[in-house]
C-alpha cells in the first residue's frame, strides 16, 4: 500500500488520480489552495481538502499533512516553486518521501524559454509534462487521465447538429471561435469563465450532449495537444475541432487506460 500526497489540483487531475488510488486500497489524498478552479467545484467534486486564504496558511496546513499523514510520495501539480520548499520541509521532519513534480502548462512555459535553467537541479524524483509542447530533459509524459465514469455519451438524442462550444478562458480566443462558426455555418454557444465564471463543473456532462463540436482555441492546440475540456468532450461524444483546423472525432480517442498509467507509476516507486 502506497501513501500519495497531492499538492495543488490542477484542472481536478489530482483528485481524480487520488479517488482511482483509494479505491485501489492505496491511501491517497488532495490539499488544494482556493482559486478559480476550486470555485467551479472540480476539486470539491471529489470530496479533496481545499484551503482557503493566505498562502502561509497553506503551508502551515501543508506542514502539518506532512507529518500526520506521512506519505512515501508527494505528488506536486503545477506548483513549481513547491518542489524545494516540500523537499525542505520533509528534510527537515527526517523523512524522505519520493517526490513528483507535474507540469501542466504555463507554471513551466517561462522557463522552457530561458536558456539557463537546468532541470537537471530540480529536487523532484520524478517530472511528469501533461502535454508534449512543454517537455523537458528527463520529464516523461503522461496523459491528462479524464473520468469516464462522469463523462461520457448518455443522451445523444439531444444532440444538436452544426451546434459549437466555445468555452472562454485565457488566451481569450473568442473572435476566432465566432469566426471559424460564422464560415462553417455553426450554432455557436460560448461559456465564460474568464473572471471566475462558468458553469458548475457536474453540469459539464449534461451541457456536453447538446453540441456536436466543441471549440479548442487556445492558440497552440493539435490534435496531440488538447485541453482537459477538450478531452471531457470527446470523451462525452463530442467532436473537437483544435487551433490547427483538425476535428478529432470520439471513435477514435480511448481513455480507459490513462489512470492505469499513474497509478503503475506510484506501485513501481
């Protein structure tokens, strides 16, 4: 049995992992600091600890998880800077937890662009990137795992054909989402969740069967680099078209092994 402490949830990735590792019988939890995430209820979906407030009050709560929960692994998400400061703690609480650092995106983009930084120093055990645009020397990549038990085709009868979704995040590609809709002929809807809006994180699946495309602008997206959403969609037989032109069609994408992945990763730590 393995114990695994996840730091931070990006886009609920954390929580899903851990839900799939205690029914597993390993002992697993989330501690999550409040942002926009948190606010469109993806982590507390999963029933994970979410800490409100200062940041000193994350660590004072992080500290204290480190020393009653004890974990062989800490599992950091995109919190870059939290990789020494968890290796520090835990040195100086004389344990040696096997620590992974997982980068999602922009917590990581800065510094692939500075010719200087050298991964090699990191005090991770383990890097994993969510996407192959931000790999790195000695990280390995491994799929954004998406919960198929909450999305998936369950009414395809209210389908809408030619009907779009764009959700709206940062980048902010909403002119080109009207536009490619407006040439293709598309019904297009738009969700913003930029400035903490959206929709609650368990409407996504009922919202999902309605649309038979949905949007993925983010400047930089491909059929390989897709946003969670994107994959929520597809995985609830939507069809994704992605910032390069390509529509990924949901016959063709399986999701069923992505969690297996993880959870080899932890058993063979």
């Amino acid at each position: 049995m393995k114990k695994i402490l996840h730091i931070n949830d990006t886009a609920g990735v954390a929580s899903l992992i851990s839900k799939e590792l205690n029914r597993l019988n390993h002992k697993s939890k989330v501690i999550a600091r409040l942002n926009s995430t948190q606010k469109l209820n993806i982590t507390s979906n999963y029933d994970s600890k979410i800490i409100s407030g200062s940041y000193k009050k994350f660590l004072l709560f992080l500290i204290k998880e480190l020393i009653i929960f004890r974990p062989n692994i800490v599992h950091i998400h995109y919190w870059f800077d939290g990789i020494n400061i968890v290796h520090l703690i835990s040195k100086l609480l004389f344990f040696n937890p096997k620590l992974i650092y997982h980068a999602h995106g922009d917590d990581i983009r800065g510094l692939l662009k500075n010719k200087s930084w050298d991964p090699s120093k990191l005090k991770s055990d383990i890097n994993i990137v969510a996407t192959k645009d931000i790999m790195y020397p000695g990280a390995i990549h491994l799929l954004n795992p998406i919960d198929i038990e909450m999305f998936f085709e369950f009414n395809s009868n209210i389908r809408v054909m030619n009907n779009a979704l764009y959700v709206r995040t940062k980048p902010d590609c909403k002119e080109f989402a009207i536009d490619y809709s407006k040439k293709h002929n598309l019904k297009l809807t738009i969700i913003d969740r930029i400035d903490e809006n959206g929709v609650p994180y368990n409407d996504l699946p009922k919202i999902f069967q309605k649309y038979e495309f949905y949007l993925d602008f983010k400047k930089g997206t491909t059929k390989d680099i897709l946003s969670k959403t994107a994959m929520e969609a597809l995985a609830s037989g939507v069809k994704v078209v992605t910032d390069d032109g390509s529509i990924i069609d949901p016959k063709n994408v399986d999701f069923s092994e992505r969690l297996n992945s993880f959870v080899e990763l932890y058993e063979n730590l």
